[in-house]
C-alpha cells in the first residue's frame, strides 16, 4: 500500500493525546513498561523529540553515539516538571512538527541520507515513520499496557508506516548480531499493515529486501498488529503466535539475536 506518513502522524496523535489528557496524576508517576522510567519520563522523551525538532537538539541527536543514553538524558531534565508542563511541551512541539513531516515527504527532500546516531542511515521520507512508530509503541504499550488501560488500535496507515521504520531498522540496528546467517530468511507479517521481506546473508551486514525469497532456508510468519511489541522484544515471539517453517534453528536464532529498537 501506498503510505501516508504524515497522515500517519498527525491521526495517531490524535489517540496518543486522548490518553495523555485523560491520566490522572498518580499515573504519571507510576512506572511504564519502558525499563527505568515512570509513565512522565515516557512523555518526556516524546515531547523532547517534538521539541528538539526544531532546536540544535536534533543535531546533536543526530550525530551522537548512544541515542539510548540522549532519551534518559531528556527524561533526567524533566524530572522536576510538572505533568501539565510536560503534557503541554508533546502539544505544541507535536503540534509543530505536522507540517515538518509532510516537508520531509516532498520531492527533493524524502531522499535525503540522514544519519541516526549509532543505529543508521535512512532516507529523510523515513524519520516521520520512526516518530510514528516510537510514539505510537510508548503510547500504547509502554504507558496504555502499563497503566490497564486501552487505546484505539492504529488503523492501517499508521501500523504500516510504523513497521516501515522497523524493517529498515532491522539490519543497521541489529548489526553484528546477524553475522552468522548464512542462509536466506523469508520474514512475513500476516494481516493489515503486513507484507513479505527477504533476509539474506551481506557482505557486512544482513541484507533486507521486500519480497519473498525462493531459496529460504527458513520462512518466519508472525502477527503484523504486534510486531511492534514482539518484535522489539517488548514481550516474547514465543508467546505471540509467531511460527517457524523451515530451519527451526536459524528461525530461533534470529528471533532471539535481531534488534530493533
């Protein structure tokens, strides 16, 4: 399908800012499923990244070396914010960023190589899809799971766009740690959003390629609508209905070393 990234992350916000508006305030302070961080720090780390858009932040960002280690830098700032300030910061700086995401989008510009710290390079038309996923997972299972509470599913623009960033992401960020495959791997994700990719051994790093593969070693099939959960080891691939045809060790092993954060 054709995507719509900025759609994408205007709509959701929507979603994301019905559950934000709504939290009570033992709430912001309880913990979130994000390791370390209570429900404010979560919300922290996305409305510094609104903001930081538009600042020398992004720069930084950018060109660092650990984009870990800059959320809990953003997230340690805050801490002596009040909820309605940080609450406020996501409103307007996300607010701001809509335009700035269809920008991006525009001929010319959705091309760009534009470096991510340590976990890769991607074209510019790519950098709304990685806000859409991030703020969309932190929303609804980092802070919506952790809370008991639910959210409106995204529809399928939105969980598509999102899984674009993590495909990318997949071989850049996880590296070294596929080094050992040496045979295709066939990777679907079954359902609205989902689609067939072809992992195969590069020269040095994993390649991914859209489309399936007629010499897979192994064929992985798993959920689209949770991807984003199992497949950022939020919760176990074991436990989320992911089947392995093929070379149940290769499957295995690549479940259990990619990275996608």
């Amino acid at each position: 399908m054709a995507l719509d990234r900025a759609a994408a992350f205007k709509n959701d916000r929507v979603h994301i800012l019905n559950l934000l508006r709504d939290l009570r305030e033992d709430e912001w302070a309880a913990p979130s499923k994000c390791a370390g961080w209570a429900v404010r720090d979560v919300v922290s780390h996305m409305g510094a990244a609104c903001h930081g858009t538009f600042t020398p932040w992004v720069l930084k960002l950018l060109a660092g070396k650990d984009i870990e280690a800059a959320n809990n830098r953003d997230a340690e700032k805050r801490r002596s914010w009040e909820p309605a300030k940080l609450l406020r910061e996501y409103e307007v700086w996300g607010n701001r960023c809509v335009p700035v995401m269809k920008v991006v989008q525009a001929p010319g510009a959705r091309s760009l190589p534009v470096r991510v710290a340590e976990v890769g390079a991607y074209p510019a038309k790519l950098l709304t899809s990685a806000f859409v996923f991030d703020h969309g997972l932190h929303a609804r299972y980092d802070i919506a799971a952790a809370l008991g509470r639910t959210m409106t599913a995204p529809d399928e623009n939105t969980l598509a766009t999102s899984i674009e960033w993590m495909i990318a992401g997949l071989s850049p960020m996880s590296g070294d740690r596929l080094s050992w495959l040496s045979a295709p791997i066939e990777f679907r994700l079954v359902g609205p959003g989902g689609g067939t990719w072809t992992i195969a051994p590069g020269t040095k790093r994993a390649k991914v390629t859209e489309g399936p593969s007629s010499g897979a070693a192994v064929t992985i099939e798993g959920p689209a609508a949770t991807f984003p959960i199992w497949g950022t080891d939020r919760e176990p691939w074991r436990e989320a209905g992911v089947a392995i045809k093929g070379d149940e060790e290769i499957g295995t092993k690549f479940l259990d070393t990619k990275r996608i954060i």
